[in-house]
C-alpha cells in the first residue's frame, strides 16, 4: 500500500523520463514540502513509491508536476506564456491502508488523471 504516480507523455507516447515532481501535504497550515524527486525511464519514481503504507496519512496532498520543463528539454518549441508551466493535483487521501495510484497523462496542451490501482 502507500502513494504512488506514474506519468506518461501523450505528445511522444512515452514515459515521461526525467521530468521533475514535488509533493507537498496541504492540511492545516501552510502546504509542507514532503518529497521532490525525478521520473525514471519509466515515468515513475526511481525509488518506488512516494510514501509507504507507514508514512501515508489520512489529509490532502498536492503532487506538482514541471510539464513545461520537460517538454522543453524534449526539444518542444512552446509559446510564450506556456499553455501549461505546472501541473498542480490536490487530492484527499481517506483511507491511508489503501493504495493510492495518482498517474498523469499529459501534452503541452492537456491532462488528465484519475484514482489508479
């Protein structure tokens, strides 16, 4: 169990390797940085899951996503001003026993996202 994502480029149709991410706890109080980390060649965290079941607590959480970043390192010309700069997801995690998959699926121009397994 525990928290985890996976990003895939739909522009490239591939994992998004190498793009940057941050996750943040957003309960009372101001947002507390928890993790920032980098996307292996698989779109996903290189060390596993962002939070295990020990560490996943019930609250809300953002995961930060640098899409424009990325997409300019992959040699994508973008205007100016970016349609997308971050990608920002709030979520409640209600039941921390559980699994909770947050994936992204994303150009320069769209995502979208939903509860994965």
């Amino acid at each position: 169990m525990g928290l985890s994502t996976h990003v895939l480029d739909t522009m490239h149709g591939t994992p998004a390797a190498g793009m940057s991410v941050a996750l943040w706890a957003t309960g009372a109080g101001a947002p507390r940085l928890i993790k920032q980390l980098v996307l292996n060649a698989d779109g996903r965290n290189p060390d596993g899951l962002l939070l295990d079941a020990s560490s996943l607590q019930r609250g809300t959480y953002r995961l930060v996503f640098e899409v424009a970043a990325y997409f300019k390192a992959r040699g994508v010309v973008l205007p100016e001003p970016n349609f997308l700069d971050q990608v920002n997801l709030d979520f409640g995690v209600a039941d921390p026993a559980a699994h909770y998959h947050v994936p992204l699926l994303v150009s320069p121009w769209s995502y979208s996202t939903y509860r994965g397994s």
